[in-house]
C-alpha cells in the first residue's frame, strides 16, 4: 500500500491567520500533540521572520523526536543558513525552500526572469541539501504557473537535490478537477520525478481546499500540507482533520497508509482552537459540536435502529468520546489533573499549582465543571503567567443615565504598579481606555466577543478580542463569572500577545 505523508503547517502557515499568533510554549504544546497524533512532518515556523520565530524553531527541534521537524526559508542563502540553524537539534529535519514561479509573481513581486527564479531555486536547493539531509522545494503560486516552466523547474530542483517537491495553490484558486491535471502532467512529463514526492498545499479562498489536495494524492501526490481546523492565511489551508477522515472513510478512494492516530483528532482540534481562541463554527466538519448530532424525527429513527442509516463514522473514531464525569469542587485532585492530561494539556509543576488553585475557586463558584470550563481556565492562567501586564485591581461604575461609565485600572509591569482612570461610551470602552492609558499603546478592537462557557446559568462566561497594534493583530481572551472582568483580562492577554512578540520590556 502507498503511504501519505502528512505535513502539518498549524505552527506556520497556520499562525498566519489574523490573530493566531501563538507563544513559544503554546507552540509546543500543540508540536507535543501534533506529535502524538503522528503526523510525519511538522513546520515549525519560518526561522527569519523574526528572532522569536528562530527560537520557537529551535525548541520545537529539541523536543520533538518522531516527527520530521521542517523550517521553511525563502531561496537565498541567509534565509537557508538560519533555517539550518533553528532545526539544527531535530531529531529528523527538513528544510522547506520556496520561490514563486507564477508570472504575476515573478514580474510584480521578485521583478526577476523565470531563467532567474530557476537558478535561485536550483542554487537553494543545492545550497541546502549541504546543511540538511532532507529538503523539500516548493513553488509558490504553483497554480498559476505555467506548466512548462513548473516541470522545468520541478526537474531541475530534483537533480539538484530536493526529495520533495510541493505545488502550492498559494491563492486558492485551483478546482479539484484542474488540480488533478496538473498534479498528473508533472508526473507524466517530468523525467526524474520518480526520485521525488510530489506535495499538494492548498488554500481555502474557494472553500476547495481539501476537494484539490484530494484530487492531487488521486493523481500521484504522496504529502498533503494542511493545518489543524484549516487554519491559515486569509481563509485557511486545507484541514488535516477533514482530509485524513476523508482518506480513511473513502479507503475504496484512497487506499493508502496513514500514520494518523485519528482519536486524537478531536483533542488536537480544541487545543488549537483554544490556544488561538478561534471558536469552531457547530457544523465545523468532523470536530464541529453538531457532527454527531441528529435533530430530525427521521435521523433520530434511524440512527436508533442502526447508527449507519446517518452517520458515516463514529464519534470515537476521531476522539470524540463521551465524557460521563462532571468535575466539581468535590473532585480529587487526581481526577481533575487526570482529566486534564486527558484534554491533550502539558502543565509544568507550577503550572499545575495554578491551574488547580483557580479550578477550585471556579468549582466553588459553579458546581459542575466541564472541560470546556477546564481549557478556559488554562488558557487565563498561562495567558497571566506569560504576561508583561498584570491586572492587580479594576473597579467599573455603570448604569443608566446620567451615569457616565467609568473604569479605574490597575496594572503591573516590570515590578511596578500604574493606575489609570478612563470613561466611555460603555463599560468595555471604559477599561480598555483605561488599559490604552496605562500601557501607551495606539490600539483598535476590531472583534470583540462574549459568550458562556457552558450553557448553564453559572457558567463562565468567556470574553474573546482582536486587537490590531501597529498594524498587526492579536487575539487575546479571559475568562471570569464576572463578564467585564473576562473582558478586561481578554483585552490584556491579546495586549500581552503584542508585548511578547515585540518582546516589549521598556515602556510601562
Ligand atoms: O501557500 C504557499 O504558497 C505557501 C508556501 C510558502 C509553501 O505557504
Ligand atoms: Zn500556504
């Protein structure tokens, strides 16, 4: 049987999406777990982009062992030489070189001649495969590209090195059906391509992006690159767990190997989903909260009869197990960690001490405690403890006319508490001017979210924000019984976000 190699660029092409950007030990919290979900290869990151993104690589590369660790790079040599260095620990690693090959790329954006951008590609790969034993070239705008000049170059990067070659539709513009031809012409007319896998990487923009990897593993490609919930640049990547679900529910389709552990589909899927606080829409394919639901007098008829009538695989098969215990203040703490291990969340001992402190304190708040309270409290607590601003003290005055709402915030940075006082329209404006005030940041809310945790009175309630600073944006949430205070500390945490990857000690 062939084998598929899956590729998971969560941590790369995924971080890309508006807001995702994630913290070096939330990256490695979801390697660890893309790690246990088997994927063959996980790219790390982009190591040049920025001395955080190096870091980020370079601690993926240390503790990840069975999966192939890949660092993408641009084709020039400073880019290859600091990718090299980023995986230099990795157990197994790859090195990811890329170059744009269509004309509208070439002309407007490297303003080079394709016998340019085939000597640059040819002189990368080469360069590369002197630093790393593995190398995989892609050619971006694939789609766009002219056939000719793709095979041209698909056969050149493979005499100099590359085992893997990817055809990017960097802009989502393929169909299935045009994908496939493509995938199929490089195999038919490009000499030496039995001594390379062909890679598919699609993007979402059609909302075709499984439909044409799938297309392209149907006519020889062997690596799908793909993200967790198709996370990524501007309407995502194709998503991992709807293509391996698809491989393994059509096997009369795809008769392929996988090294895939799909019950750790479902635990993977919120952990991102957590982690960048991107809310799953319900009817999300495979892990969305109604996949397995059945409303309709008929489906519910049927699948009491027989649960094949309306449902074409089973929960478990992709984690989604029911959970029958409800944690409470009176749970042990061995059932409380135990179900945390079990969500897929690695705490250090300290981490453990906090998120355990704050679960009693909710517990005691609202007697039953679900998981999806347990990832909220997680993710406050390692939210607070990565924090340059700390929230030591906020009070709100609201109502009605002739209140005029007004915050008065108090936060420490640095060893050192600052208070500041703002009002506004609303209470929500009220802190966050406060916060601007404290902080001197230059900010716009472009998203601002608020919803229960759990659908019971008691419930946490969860407040999720974007926030654009200098010109980027940052995703940051909190959660508390008290909505403005999950507001206040949502609005901190994407604050945080900003600082972290600024790395922003000065300032107050
Ligand atoms: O979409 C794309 O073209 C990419 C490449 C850099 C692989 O992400
Ligand atoms: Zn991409």
């Amino acid at each position: 049987m062939d084998r598929i190699y899956i590729f998971d660029t969560t941590l790369r092409d995924g971080e890309q999406a508006p807001g995702a950007s994630m913290t070096l030990d939330q990256k490695l919290a979801i390697a660890r777990q893309l790690e246990s979900l088997g994927v063959d290869i996980i790219e790390a990151g982009f190591p040049v982009s920025s001395p955080y993104q190096f870091e980020t690589v370079k601690a993926v590369s240390r503790e990840i062992k069975n999966s192939t660790i890949a660092a993408l790079c641009r084709a020039v040599k400073t880019d290859i030489d600091k990718a090299a260095e980023a995986i230099e620990a990795a157990a197994r690693k790859r090195i990811h070189t890329f170059i744009a090959t269509s004309p509208i790329h070439m002309e407007h954006k490297l303003k080079k001649t394709p016998d340019e951008v085939l000597a640059m590609a040819v002189e990368a790969v080469r360069y590369a495969r002197n630093l790393c034993p593995e190398v995989e070239f892609s050619a971006e705008d694939g789609t766009r590209s002219d056939v000719d000049f793709l095979c041209r170059i698909t056969e050149k990067v493979i005499e100099a090195g590359a085992q893997i070659v990817n055809i990017p539709d960097t802009v989502g513009y393929s169909t299935p059906e045009e994908y496939g031809a493509l995938i199929a012409a490089l195999r038919n007319r490009v000499p030496n391509i039995d001594k390379a896998i062909l890679s598919v990487h699609n993007h979402n923009d059609l909302g075709m992006a499984v439909a044409t990897s799938l297309a392209g593993i149907r006519n020889g490609a062997r690596q799908i690159e793909c993200t967790i919930n198709g996370i990524g640049e501007r309407a995502g990547n194709a998503a991992m767990e709807e293509a391996v679900m698809a491989m393994k529910v059509r096997k009369d389709l795809f008769p392929y190997e996988l090294n895939i552990d799909t019950r750790q589909i479902f635990k993977t899927s919120r952990l991102v989903a957590n982690t960048i606080a991107y809310p799953l829409p319900k009817n999300k394919a495979i892990v969305g909260e109604n996949t397995f639901l059945h409303e309709s007098g008929i489906h519910q008829d049927g699948v009491i009869k027989c649960k094949q009538t309306y449902e074409i695989m089973k929960p478990e098969d992709v984690g989604r197990e029911v959970n029958n215990i409800v944690l409470g203040r009176h749970s042990g703490r061995n059932a409380i960690l135990t179900r945390i291990a079990e969500l897929g969340i690695t705490l250090s001992p300290e981490e453990t001490e906090l998120v355990y402190t704050r679960f009693l304190k909710v517990a005691d708040k609202k007697k039953e405690v679900y998981d999806e309270d347990i990832f909220s409290i997680v993710n406050d607590e390692l939210g607070r403890q990565n924090s340059f601003y700390t929230m030591e003290y906020f009070n709100i005055i609201s109502g009605n006319n002739p209140l005029i709402p007004t915050a008065t915030v108090k936060l420490s940075y640095n060893g050192e508490s600052y208070q500041e006082a703002a009002v506004g329209d609303g209470p929500v404006a009220a802190i966050i001017r406060a916060i601007d005030r404290i902080t001197g940041l230059k900010t716009r809310l472009t998203d601002f979210n608020l919803q229960a945790v759990t659908p019971n009175k008691n419930a946490l309630g969860e407040a999720g924000v974007t926030v654009l600073i200098d010109g980027k944006s940052y995703n940051g949430r909190g959660s508390s019984t008290d909505i403005l205070e999950a507001t206040a500390k949502a609005y901190l945490n994407a604050v945080n976000n900003y600082c972290i990857h600024k790395n922003r000690p000065e300032g107050k």
